[in-house]
C-alpha cells in the first residue's frame, strides 16, 4: 500500500521527517518496507532557469536556426543556438542551463553540455514544455511571463509537487489503515504516547447542499445480509475533462494513472478515506437501482471489456433492464463514465465482506475496491464520503446536485463492547502499564471507555475495527500502541525440558534429513496444492478422491496433492530446465485424499536422483546413477533407523517402469525405483529419474531405535594371521562360521584379506589369508592362551575343512 506523505499531512499535522514517521509506522504495526521521492516532473526542473531573449539573429549557415543571447541572471548573457520557430528577442523563455539532465519522452536521462551547432558556440538550451515535462506541446518552445526576474528558478515558476511515498506491508487484519485517514489516525495514536498531542483534521462537507431534486433515482436492496448499507446521490451538468494538476499529482504520486475528473474523485476519496465509490452514467440507469444476486449464467461484459459468466452468488447492481457492476469490484463497460457523460450516479455502499472476496476470486479480479471491501470497510462514513466526492465532484467538473442522498440502511452495523481485565493486561504483557496510559491509548484509538472499576474497563470498539472484538485483541492494540520496545525484560531465562520419546516424528525426521543431508541430498518443500490433473497421470490415484479448494486462486492450484510425486517431478523439471542436470533431492510432505470415509491424510518421506552420481571433475569421470546405487541410499535409511525384519516384494503402483517394494509381511513401508517414461514426458524430462516414496506413518510404528553401547576395553587385542590352503568348494562363510564355533567369547574379530589362486597352488585349491583378532576384557591374554587358541582352530580347519598351513 502506498501513503503519500504530502497528503498525510492533510489529516495531521506533524514537523516529523519522513525517516522519523516510517520509524513510527513500523513501531505501528504498519512496516514501512521503503520510502519513495515523487516529482510531479522528473528532475524536478533542477537547472531551469528564466531566461530574457535579448538577441535573436538568423544562424549565418542553418535557415532553421537562430542564434540567440539570453540573460539567464549570470554576470553576463549566454550565446545559445535555437531551433524553434516562434523565438524571438524580448521573451521571457525557461533555459536548460550547462550540466542541467533532462528527460526524453522514455524516461531516459540526458545532459546539457556546451557545443558547437553549425559552427557557433551554443551554452544552454531554450525548452518547449515536452521538454521539460510540463506537457505534450513541441511546436515551439515555451514563453513565459514577461514579470519573471531572469535567473529565477523554474521550480519556482512552475508549481512543482515533491513528496515521499511510504510503501507499506499492510497486514490483512489492518482493514482500518487502508487509507491516508486510517493512516494518519494510527500516527496520531503513537505521537500521543510520545507526548504529543495533535488532532485528526477530517475533511470537511459543509458545504454540501442539494441545488435541485430533478433526478431521483430510487434503491432497492433485495438482500441487506449482503448489501447492508447502500447510499447514492445524482450530479447533473457536469463536464467530463482531465482532472486538474494538484489531483493529478495526488493519485500519480501512490501509482494510479488518471482517467477523467469524476473517476480520479471516486480513486481520490477510496485512498483518502477508505470509502469505494462508483460512478454511473445515469442515462443509462433504466428505472431504479436494484442490489440483488445475478442468476446463474448470466453473461455481463466488465470495463476491461471481458465477457464475463456469472455466478449465482455474485452480488450486482442492476436496473430494471439488467446488471450495470459487479458491486464492490468491478464495473460494467455499458453503465460507465465517457465523456459524453453530462448526468451520473454517484454510489457509496458497504456489502459483506466475504461475499466480495468469493466473488473477486471467482472471476480472479483484484482491485482497489474489492481489496478494501473484502477485508471489512468502515459502515458509518458511506455517506460522509459520498458528500464528500460530491463536493469534490463539483469542484473539478462542475454541475450541481440534483438528488437527496439515498441511505438504505435498514440493519445498522453495532460497535462491538468488550471488557478488558486489567490483570489480563498484565499476565499477556508481562509488564504493568499504567490505567491511566491505558485509558489513553484507548481514546487515541477511537474506543470509549464506558466504565471503569478496580478490576478492568467496559469499552466500546468502532464498528470499524472488524479485528478487534475480543479482549486479547484490545491488549495487542494497546501493547501495540505502548511500544513493543518499551517492554522490558529479564537476563534471567527459563526453560523446561520435555521429556519426550525417542521415536518421536521430528526427532526421527532429523535423523533420517542429516543423513540423507551427508549423502549429498538436499531438502526441497512443495505446494500441497497442485492440478487435477495430475491424477490422471496413475490409475492408482482416482479423481474422485481429490480434496478440492472452495475457492481456489487458480486451476493449477485447486487441488491438495494425493501423490508427492508429481509435485518432485516439478522441482527436477524446473532444475533440469536451468542446467542443473545432477540432482538428489527429498520432501517430507502429506498427501490429502477424499474417502467415502471420510477425508484423510498420510505423511510420506520422498527421494528423487537423477544424472550423474558425481560431480563434473578432472581427477574422476563421471558416473550416471543407477539402480542400485539409490537402493543403498533407501536401505541405509532402514538401517539407521533398527529397522531390520523386512521382505522384498513387486511394487504395487504403476508409475514405475521396474522397482522394488521393501517392508514387513502385511505393509509395504518403502515403494522405489525408475520413473515410467510416459510420466516424465509428461513433465518435459528425458533423463532418468529414480523415486522413492516412503510410508512415513508406517515408518514410525517400525522402528528401533535402540541404543546399545560397550566400555572401551582396558586390556590389549592381540592378532594372529593364518595362510589357509582349501579345496575350491570351501567358501569363507564356513571358516568363519567354524571358527566362531570353536570359540566365541575371546574371538572378536575374522577378516578374510587376501585370497589366492595360482599357478604354484595346487590343482583345485585355492589360498585364504585370514586375520584373527583376540582379546580378553577382563586381562591380558599370554602368549600360552593365545598359541593354544590358534592351535585348536588349525587342528579344527584341518579336521573338518580339509585345511593346510602355507
């Protein structure tokens, strides 16, 4: 939202800077996310000065130009060479000066520098309005008062508009700052609690009156729920023109581009107020205005000139003959402002706020109207504002009032009462704050205390304040005007310590995110909301199980995903399509699903590789990732998390091309593989791309997550090598499966590290080197101990495995 500080001071006055206001602001509630410079002309007309032609002679070489010298108020004349027609000595003409930047019709800058044209010396130049961005003319350069003083600034001359723009991030429940006024009432509050004391000047419209009643135009409202408040007047005789600069500059300065006098009024009073208004031709008002809902289907063509099929719930205004606006968002092309127009119809409504937003999002518009009226407008200055345009009106484009002011009104709109606790106060703020300054910043905030006791006070709230009605919203508004800063605060810190369960789901999803973070993973987050689409995609998901959105912002997001799947292709796509080729990635997310059940959701951990396993480097070529390379990666995950009694089955879901299904006799927790091609054409990838999708509700009931740890032993390991020659036959499995048979306490460790088959072996044998690892923990093993150990297992290898020393 943006704030013109020129017209904040219309509402308040205040010798603030505007670093000083933004700091405030912020304070507020209401962050200032920048501070912009407006000029009515660009530059401001820095460099311009008035200049007095005192010569003006035929260039001896150009029949086109002249050579002029012009007192610009220096110590001496300038010689500047002209190209305009109607130049001439005696003129009083504005002078770009040496060094002054100018701007072409495109906005770029460019610099007046001397130089020669033609042959002769030329120190400045003499400007036509388009020029210096006074206007559209360029048939001649522009001739100004002959009173001016040579050498007066043209700033001066010219009526230039300098301001500051405060862009503001409003907050959605902010519905009472939108505007200049509900701006300026907010600093009006937080000077107070600095000290200073300053009123909230409000427009004033006195000055209405009704000059004749010669076009009545009558109201109906078929539906006060949605249309509570709806007000209008008439205005004949106006004329329809360009607004005049000061109006002008108001709505340029926030970024609105002007239209004609009477559209720029409604803008003006919607920024300045709060207030949206609307202006219809009253020629083409056949009867009487009636709100009313539209009937389904109904065609109706907006000022953007699209046709647009109506909803059965959309609120209009219509005549006798048919709608004329979608009320509170958008008018029609057939009932609006031209410039034929001499007669219109001036409205100023308050309708329900939610059914503006379900129709803006309906037919996807947003604009200023239903921005405001969505989230809630103020009902009790319809018609302050409306009198207030009509004056405004009348101002800019003349004609006179020619109506009473309808004000159909028949459910008034209550202002809330609450009570606030000033124990509540105390207990949310942590901090004591004075009744007294409570009671003020109540009154800066427009709610009246009705009563006071030692317990707390009775207030009443605005009607306009739709976000605060309940007490925790009172203390926020009043912590919020205090000051977060001057809230104090303790060194001293307490903290409690839950005890929770191992396997609870973040402890364990950390778990499993660092090690697939180590394993050059990296995390990536979804939109829940996808397509419909999508589920076309596998016969495993059913359309009908979709969870949609009542009111979606699009038809890509409409939908809550039921495959996690999809969503994954998205990111890889995306990435694939910047070059990224190289990709792991994983998502922990839900899946949504309608059930004649009911509505469900389950979590699911998802992993996605494709390309190369390695990074592009000159010490390694790379590798294209494969199959079994991402089964290691779905396996390790098990096997951190204890879970050990798992069976391989077929995968059940057909986006895999080929896969594997890993968990426990009646669930599968792990369904992964290589993406069907039909899938992937479908998101623009042609490289393989490996998916795991992973049960993470099942996940958690599996685990084991069991600690289990020995002591360092205190005495020494001893090792012993022996050569082992055996029949080819003899697999390592059975010396080593003998060998932890003939002792299994003090034998730590068996590592088979060499095998050999040769010429020099003998035919049909084959040699083992096997390492043997020995230790007690509760002494040192002698050599004794030791070389009978060693001794039994040769005798055992030799016995039962037909084995020889080398």
């Amino acid at each position: 939202m943006k704030i013109s500080y020129n017209w904040l001071k219309q509402f308040i006055k205040t010798d603030w800077n505007s670093e000083e206001v933004s700091n405030l602001l912020t304070d507020l509630g209401l962050e200032v996310e920048g501070v912009d410079k407006y000029q009515s002309v660009k530059g401001g007309l820095a460099g311009i000065v008035v200049g007095h032609v005192l010569t003006c002679e035929q260039h001896p070489d150009a029949d086109r130009l002249k050579v002029t010298t012009v007192d610009i108020g220096a110590e001496a004349p300038v010689q500047i060479v002209c190209g305009a027609s109607n130049v001439a000595a005696g003129q009083k003409v504005p002078v770009a000066t040496i060094g002054t930047v100018l701007y072409d019709a495109d906005g770029n800058p460019f610099t007046i520098k001397k130089g020669k044209i033609r042959g002769q010396e030329s120190h400045g130049m003499i400007c036509a309005e388009d020029e210096l961005g006074l206007g559209n003319s360029h048939d001649g350069i522009m001739v100004l008062d002959e009173a001016l003083v040579p050498g007066t600034p043209a700033a001066k001359v010219f009526k230039i508009e300098d301001d500051e723009v405060f862009e503001i991030g409003l907050t959605p429940n902010r519905a009472d700052a939108m505007s200049h006024m509900g701006t300026a009432r907010d600093i009006r509050a937080g000077l107070m609690q600095k000290g200073i004391n300053t009123e909230l000047i409000t427009p004033s419209i006195s000055n209405f009156r009704v000059d004749m009643r010669t076009l009545k135009i009558d109201t109906v409202i078929e539906d006060i729920t949605l249309a509570p408040r709806y007000c209008g007047v008439t205005i004949s005789g106006i004329t329809i023109k360009p607004s005049p600069a000061w109006l002008q500059d108001r709505l340029k300065a926030i970024g609105l581009t002007p239209k004609n006098n009477v559209v720029d009024v409604t803008n003006y009073v919607l920024h300045d107020l709060g207030q949206p208004l609307h202006a219809f031709d009253a020629s083409k008002i056949n009867g009487k205005i009636i709100v009313k809902t539209a009937e389904a289907g109904t065609k109706f063509t907006t000022l953007d000139d699209v046709e647009r099929t109506l909803h059965e719930e959309d609120l209009m205004i219509c005549d006798e003959k048919g709608p004329l606006c979608i009320a509170g968002v958008f008018g029609g092309k057939n009932s609006g402002v031209s410039e034929h127009t001499k007669d219109i119809f001036l409205e100023s409504a308050y309708f329900n706020p939610v059914s503006i937003r379900k129709t803006a999002k309906r037919h996807q518009l947003s604009t200023d109207a239903s921005f405001r009226f969505e989230r809630g407008i103020d009902p009790t200055i319809t018609v302050y504002a409306l009198k207030r345009a009509a004056i405004l009106i009348q101002e800019v484009a003349g004609g006179i009032v020619t109506s009473d002011v309808s004000d159909v009104y028949q459910k008034k709109i209550e202002d809330f009462t609450v009570f606030v606790n000033f124990s509540n106060v105390k207990k949310i703020i942590g901090q004591e704050i004075p009744k007294d300054t409570i009671k003020q910043i109540l009154a800066s905030l427009d709610i009246k205390v009705n009563s006071v006791s030692e317990a707390g006070l009775g207030i009443t709230i605005p009607a306009y304040r739709v976000d605060v009605q309940r007490e925790i919203d009172v203390i926020e508004e009043i912590l919020r005007v205090y000051g977060y800063n001057n809230i104090g605060f303790s060194g001293k810190m307490n903290a409690t310590v839950s005890n929770s369960p191992k396997n609870e789901d973040y402890k364990v999803q950390n778990i499993v995110a660092s090690q697939l973070n180590s394993q050059g993973f990296h995390e990536m987050m979804a939109n829940s909301l996808t397509t419909a689409e999508y589920a076309k995609l596998s016969g495993n998901l059913k359309e009908e199980h979709n969870v949609t959105m009542l009111n979606p912002l699009s038809n890509d997001l409409a939908t809550l995903r039921q495959s996690l799947l999809f969503s994954g292709l998205e990111a890889v796509s995306y990435n694939i399509n910047r070059r990224n080729y190289d990709l792991k990635l994983f998502e922990f997310g839900k899946t949504y699903h309608k059930y004649l059940s009911g509505f469900e959701e389950h979590k699911h951990l998802t992993l996605f590789q494709t390309g190369s396993r390695n990074a592009e480097s000159w010490a390694k070529a790379q590798t294209p990732s494969n199959f079994f390379l991402f089964k290691g990666y779905v396996e390790a995950i098990f096997h951190r998390l204890g879970i050990t009694k798992t069976i391989n089955s077929p995968v059940t879901s057909d986006v895999f091309s080929e896969g594997i299904a890993i968990g426990t006799t009646h669930i599968p927790l792990v369904e992964f593989g290589v993406v069907k091609k039909s899938i992937l054409k479908h998101f623009g990838i042609k490289q393989e791309v490996f998916y795991a999708d992973f049960n993470w509700d099942e996940i958690l009931k599996a685990i084991a997550l069991k600690i289990k740890y020995t002591e360092i032993p205190k005495y020494p390991e001893v090792r012993r090598d022996l050569a082992l020659l055996v029949d080819q036959a003899v697999t390592y499995d059975s010396i080593y499966a003998l060998a932890k048979k003939t002792e299994k306490n003090l034998l730590k460790n068996i590592n088979l590290f060499d095998v050999y088959e040769g010429e020099k072996l003998p035919e049909g044998k084959k040699s083992y080197a096997i390492s043997f690892t020995i230790q007690d923990s509760t002494k040192t093993l002698t050599d004794v101990q030791i070389d009978k150990l060693m001794g039994k297992l040769q005798t055992n290898f030799e016995t039962e495995l037909g084995a020889t020393l080398r």
